[in-house]
C-alpha cells in the first residue's frame, strides 16, 4: 500500500469498509482489534471512524518485521 494524495494534498482516509475489503478482515474485527488496541490506529471524526493509509502501513510493516 503506498500513500495516495488526494486532490487536496491530504494523505487518503480508509473507511473502515475500505479497510476491511483491503485487508480481507471482517470488519467486526477491526472494531474488536480498536478496542482491544491492537490494529491499525484509525481517527475519529464525528461518529466515523477512518484509517490513514500511512497508519496502516506502518502497523503492516509491524506485523511483518515485529
């Protein structure tokens, strides 16, 4: 995954959807995974909550080499 710039600069915002799809995770999981404090670090904004793709680089790169 690399970072995608949106048409603003902005590094690209996963929706939870988006990041359930990617990694082929149940997207239940990725809410256990946030709660339990073990996923990929996510913002919340408003009721949404959305993914920095740069964030979930990092916890893979982790993963792979932690």
């Amino acid at each position: 995954m690399t970072t995608t710039p949106t048409h603003s600069g902005l590094e690209r915002l996963l929706t939870i959807a988006e990041l359930s799809d990617y990694l082929g995770i149940p997207v239940a999981t990725l809410y256990d995974w946030r709660v339990d404090g073990v996923g990929p670090q996510a913002v919340k904004l408003g009721r949404a909550l959305r993914y920095p793709e740069s964030c979930v680089r990092t916890w893979l790169e982790e993963k792979l080499h932690g």
